[in-house]
C-alpha cells in the first residue's frame, strides 16, 4: 500500500515518583527505581552488539539496516543518550515499545468538527509504532509513527489537518471548549487496536466551563494531556506522576510527498515563500497565514527552511515545534526512511535537551525554597542536584552530534531553533548561582564554629594567665580555700572576658 505522508508525534512530559519530594535530585532521577507494571503491555527493547541469533525475517532485516545506518551515522559518545544498549551502566536512557503495532492492526483516528459546512471530517491512520522513552535526567518521550496511506488523505490540506489535531493533546490557551466552535482541537482522537479496555485509548475533549459532574474535566484539569496519554504510559508504571513539560501540543515529525508540489520546489526559488510552504512547516491549517506582515513572514521562512536539495525538488522546515520535509513521492524509500529514522532520532535529542532544561529551571525553583530548612539538607539536595546537570552538559547534550554536512547543518538549526544556547546558559547561571549559595551557607557555618572555638578558647584564657604567672599551685600553701579562690577568680575573669568579646560583635542582620 503507497505511502502518501508519514507522520510522528512526540510528547515529552516530566516523571517523578510519588513521596520523592525531599529525595536528592540523583534519586529522583535513578531510572532503576521506577516501579514497572508487571502485567505491563510494553516491553522494554534492548540495543545488543553481541547479538548473533536474531530471526532474520523481512522486517528484522529492515530494522538492522536501519539502525546499522544510524549508529554510522552519529558519534560513539551520543550512542547512550539514544540507544538503550543492553549492559549498560548507570544508563541514560530506559526504552520501551508497544507490541500490538507490529500486527498492522493498530490505528490512529482523529475527528475534526468542519465549522463552516457544519460535518466531521475524519483521518485515519495506521500506527507503525508507539514508542516510550524515560530519561535519566527525570524527563521522557511518548512518540507515535503514523503512516498515511488512504488515497482519500494525500492532499494538501488534509496532510495539514493531520498535523494541526493529531497533534493537540489538550485544549490550548484559546476557547475550544465546545466541541463545534473548535477552531485548534479535534473533536476526538481513538487509537484502535491496542489491548486493554478500548475507553482508555480515546479522547473526546470534553471540557466543561464549569464542573456539572465530579468526574468532569474542567479548571481543576488544566495542564492534564489526553485520556490515552495517561493510560498508554500509565500501564508501563502507575508509580508515576506525569506532566507535559513544553505546552499543549505533541512536536512534529512529518515527510509528505507531493510530485506537483516538488516539481514547483524545482522551478521556482520563491517557492520557499508561498503560503503553502509556510503553512506545512508551521503547522498551520486555516484559510491564511499566521503572520500577516511580508517582510516577518519572510524572516520566519529563511530561518526555518534548509535549501540544500531546492533543485531535486527537495526542502526541509525546522521550527520550535516542527521538523518537515518536502520531496516527491519517489523519496520515500531514501529521505522519508530518513525523516523516520536518523532525523527522528536527531530531533528527540533536541527535545530531550529543551525538556531536560525545563525539569532542571523546575528543580532549581524547588530547591531554592528548601532556604528556610535544614543547611545541611539544602546543602546536599543543591549538590546533588549541580551532580546530574553536570551529567547532562557531558553526556545529552551536544554541539555536535554527527560529521556528516546536512545532519551538522539541520543539528545546528535545530539548536537555534529551540535557542538551546541561551537555555543552557541561562541554566548554567541559575545552577551556578544556587551551588554558590550553598558554598556560602558551609562556609557560614564554618565561621560559626570557628566563632564558637573562639569563645570557648576565651573561656580558658584567665585559667592560662593564672597558670602562666603564678605556676601550676599558685596558692598550694594558703589552705583549703586556695581552690575556691582560684575557681571563683577564673569564673570572674572568663564573665569579663565574654562581655568585651559581646561588646566588640557587631549586630547581624538575621
């Protein structure tokens, strides 16, 4: 069956463990701690080098392939952050994929609401894949591979409409709360095909302004994702809680292949400049344009289209929420294969590092409110916590991930594009600024016993002069009240002492 558009949806969300509140940021983060389900639907796939046995039927074949051009293709140092290798210590990355899929059975429906003729549209598309990656650095991956295959749904526009609501996974900042204005969210999205009860795998976004019912959704639901988002990873572990960790929508991994369209691509360079263009890589599905000023608009598109294969009839687009690709309808085998695979794997990274930043920026502001308590429990949660993002500078993320010439250029649009420089600087400033905090707070403490030292040396100081001037028994000779009389002048002395080291202190500002 042809494939006229391939489309993958990625929700990154932050986990933690219930009761974890006060644990140190690297047990927070230890991935051997998750509690899994062992009844659990999904199953954890293992990357092996040593493996020598595999069956080597037609889709084993393809997947070694694939995953042999992958591991060529980028550095040995970035293999942990995207492959979990089987023996690995201290991993970064625990990956796990559903089985049903693989029977071809599975599909993607999403329902839109057509305001303007008043009917539902509905797309359909077959589930190649749904994968769950959990990080080390307490965030993780939901993607789904969705393959478009119903000639009905090769246009233009419906490859769009595809993007826009599949991708929506709870009602954005706008009103879409009745389900016949909607203008952003589907109607309803159902996965079919998965195990387990049917009604966990749907959605149909029913938000209510107010709560009628004590089960509705409504204010006290916002930020919470789609009914089968919680469900699918929910049955992985129901230790965890989940939190969408960027916005209200799923990123974006589509190649669409167009003939019409690529043979323009090659006959006209302002191609890059027309509505459609802008539109697809946007994600954009209206009558017009999000940006309604040419001279921005341009802007926008040259920061966001790579141009290396205009003449073949080729364009990429990389957005902050977006990774695109453009070609005829022959490139699926080469560049879709790719779109699926190596730049699949290229923009996770880069949504792991804009997510991981995020979890950090969260447990930053959680730490420092930690000010009031325990110095010695502040001092070891800010440790612990400098010790994982000092993991994560050397081991997720990278300037540079691959040595060949269009992944550096794409990797390096990618950064700019999420402005992880500035993320990470800025991350590096709150961390830094919190781990001097901290060394402030010990070296305080420091002083104060030191201070303590002090005064209790001052203490001794009469007893000392006594002993230095008069000799060990100054008054040996002077009957039974020598030692009351040495005792009573050294309390005497050390009183008046401790009041001119009182006197002297100047007030603190506590």
């Amino acid at each position: 069956m042809e494939t006229y558009s391939y489309h993958i949806f990625y929700f990154p969300f932050k986990w933690e463990l219930r009761g974890d509140e006060n644990r140190l940021f690297t047990e927070q983060t230890d991935l051997e701690r998750i509690p899994l389900n062992v009844h659990s639907f999904w199953k954890r796939m293992q990357y092996n080098p040593e493996e020598r046995n595999a069956s080597m039927d037609e889709v084993t074949i393809r997947e070694r392939k694939e995953l042999f051009g992958e591991l060529q293709y980028y550095f040995d140092f970035v293999h942990p952050v995207l492959y979990d290798k089987k023996g690995e210590k201290n991993p970064i990355i625990f990956h796990f994929e559903r089985e049903e899929p693989k029977s071809g059975n599975v599909e993607y429906h999403i329902t839109v609401r057509d305001k303007e003729n008043q009917i539902d549209r509905k797309y359909i598309l077959q589930v190649d894949a749904i994968n769950l990656n959990l990080y080390s650095t307490g965030v993780g991956i939901l993607s789904f591979y969705l393959a478009n295959r119903m000639e009905s749904q090769k246009d233009e526009y419906s490859v769009r409409d595809i993007n826009q609501f599949g991708r929506r996974i709870m009602p954005p900042h706008s009103n879409e709360f009745d389900a016949n204005e909607r203008g952003m969210l589907a109607k309803s999205i159902v996965i079919t095909g998965l195990n387990g009860d049917a009604y966990l795998y749907l959605d149909f976004f029913d938000y209510k302004i107010v709560d009628e019912e004590p089960d509705s959704r409504g204010l006290s639901n916002a930020w919470e994702p789609a009914i089968f988002i919680d469900s699918l990873i929910e049955d992985l572990s129901s230790g965890m809680d989940v939190t969408p960790v960027i916005d209200d929508r799923m990123l974006v991994n589509c190649w669409y292949g167009n003939d019409e369209l690529s043979k323009e691509i090659k006959n006209n360079e302002d191609f890059v400049f027309c509505d459609f263009w802008y539109k697809y890589i946007f994600v954009d599905n209206g009558k017009d344009t999000s940006c309604k000023n040419q001279e921005m608009k341009k802007d926008l598109l040259k920061k966001s289209t790579y141009q290396r294969w205009q003449e073949y009839g080729t364009l990429y687009g990389v957005t902050r929420y977006s990774l695109v690709a453009l070609t005829d309808q022959g490139a699926l085998d080469f560049i879709g294969m790719h779109m699926r695979t190596i730049y699949s794997r290229m923009f996770e990274l880069i949504i792991v590092q804009r997510a991981s930043v995020l979890r950090f920026s969260s447990e930053v502001t959680k730490v420092s409110c930690l000010s009031k308590g325990s110095r010695r429990q502040l001092a070891e949660r800010i440790s612990s916590l400098y010790k994982e993002y000092i993991r994560f500078v050397n081991q997720v993320y990278f300037r540079s991930v691959t040595a060949q010439d269009q992944g550096i250029e794409m990797y390096n649009m990618m950064m700019e594009q999420f402005l992880l420089s500035e993320k990470i600087k800025d991350l590096d400033d709150e961390i830094g600024e919190l781990n001097q905090y901290v060394t402030l707070i010990i070296e305080q403490k420091r002083s104060e016993n030191g201070e303590w030292l002090n005064k209790l040396a001052a203490c001794f100081l009469p007893a000392t002069v006594m002993t230095g001037v008069f000799g060990m028994n100054p008054f040996g000779e002077c009957g039974g009240w020598s030692l009351l009389i040495q005792i009573g002048i050294i309390l005497i002395l050390s009183v008046v002492v401790l009041s001119l080291i009182h006197i002297s202190e100047p007030t603190r500002p506590y």
